[in-house]
C-alpha cells in the first residue's frame, strides 16, 4: 500500500548530536514531523521513521504487533549511533513508551529522553477481554485527532485494529518492567486535559524510572496530541533546551550545519 501524504518517515542530516522521534499507535510521522522540522533547523541530525503498518490504511495493521513497530525504532537508534557522538530519544503516546525501552535496554547509547503525553496501560474494560474480542470485532473507533486547536488535524486511523491494540496491551506490560533500568535525564511534557492517556500513565513512568534528573512540564492548552496544538512550540523548545543542557556541543557547531 502506497503511504499516506503527509505520514512519510522524516530524516535530516544535521551535527554530531542526533534525535530520534517515535510516534504514536494508529498515527504517523506527520504528528511530529513540526517537531522533528525544528530540531534540525537548529542543526541536529534527526530520524523520525514510519513503524510498521502505519501510514496507509489500518487494516495494514493488523498483520503487526510491538516487535515490529519496536524493531524500526532499534534499527534507527543503531543507525544514528553510527553517525552521531550523542543521541537522545523522544516520542508521543506510545512513542513515549517505545522511547522509554530504547533507553531501558541502550543503557548509555541514549544521552537523554523526552516524552509527550507517553502511555504506559491500555485502559478500559474492553482491556481485559482483547485476547477474545480481537477475534470477533477487526476494529473499534479510532484515537487520532485528540486536539484541543480549532485547525489542527492528525493523520491517523479512523480505526484501531484490535490485533493490533492487543500486542500493545502486551507491549506496555514489558515496558512497564523495564522501567527501573531507565537511568538517563528525563523530560516528561503532559496535558492535564487529554481524552487518550489519563494522567495516571505519566505518574507510574515517573514512580518507576531510575532517572534522578527529571523534569516535568504541564501542557495547560493541549490535549493528547501535544505536538499539534497549542503547546507545541513549548515542546518543541524545552526539548531543544534540554538537548542543550545535557549536550552543550551541538550549540557550537551552528545551525548551518543543518542546513
């Protein structure tokens, strides 16, 4: 299937400090691709890949689980090691999540991370029963879109494939283990207001990471999709501020060097 317009995967060739952006369940590239623009115009090297099934239509996905959205991400984080000194992860949602493994089992690999809105639990009591009802039902509504901005549109799925969500069900419970192993300085931005993750997924990955630098913002006028909304130019530049902080160097090389 031909991908999306707009949900393409994102590269920059930038400096010696690359970020790599994961997005989220059922979204695409195109909810982080503003983002991902502004890091490297500020000339770091940046990898925003498509994960597998996503992008073209949802169907697509039910033939995919959390191996292979987190293989892609792996592969890119390896890749950018290759190419820069220092590397931070980042995502949104489950993004969050898939940022979070990285630095779990990357150890030093990973400089830093930021998360958005991250998701740590499927909630509901539909929860309990996708082992059987992913057999009955191919699909429930969709989640995409959770804006608070007037204009503002994601690009995902109007469906959420139910083999699909049950893999991610799986997935978080693996994360949630691995949590303590997360070590590095931590950025967590989150909207109080947000139909999608409730602010109790933010608290467990705080109660449970390593991290000792930590750092929490509120994202007062956005909704689950953060990235799109009234807040993003906060995230995009408390990210920016933090790549900075842990990794002064990048600074120095200029912003030519992205071009």
């Amino acid at each position: 299937m031909p991908v999306l317009p707009g949900a393409e995967p994102y590269r920059h060739e930038g400096g010696e400090v690359g970020v790599l952006l994961c997005h989220g369940f059922t979204g695409s590239p195109q909810s982080l691709r503003p983002w991902a623009q502004y890091l490297a115009e500020h000339g770091l090297t940046v990898s925003l890949p498509l994960l597998p099934g996503h992008g073209t239509r949802w169907e697509d996905m039910q033939v995919t689980g959390w191996p292979d959205w987190y293989a892609e991400v792996d592969r890119e984080l390896r890749a950018l090691r290759e190419r820069c000194t220092r590397v931070f992860v980042a995502g949104l949602s489950m993004g969050g999540a898939l940022a979070l493994r990285l630095a779990a089992r990357h150890g030093d690999a990973v400089e830093g991370v930021v998360v958005v809105n991250p998701a740590n639990k499927v909630h509901g009591l539909a929860a309990h029963a996708l082992p059987v009802v992913r057999h009955l039902v191919p699909a429930t509504k969709g989640i995409a879109s959770d804006i608070a901005k007037p204009d503002s549109t994601e690009l995902g799925y109007d469906k959420v494939p139910l083999h699909a969500a049950h893999s991610l069900r799986n997935f978080f419970r693996l994360v949630d283990g691995e949590l303590p192993q997360v070590t590095q300085p931590l950025l967590v931005l989150r909207s109080p207001q947000d139909h999608v993750v409730p602010p109790a997924d933010s608290a467990r990955i705080l109660s449970r990471v390593s991290s000792t630098d930590v750092t929490e913002i509120l994202l007062e006028q956005s909704y689950h999709v953060a990235t799109l909304d009234h807040d993003a130019d906060r995230i995009f530049a408390e990210s920016l501020a933090f790549i900075g902080r842990l990794a002064p160097s990048f600074g120095k090389e200029g912003t030519a060097a992205g071009g």
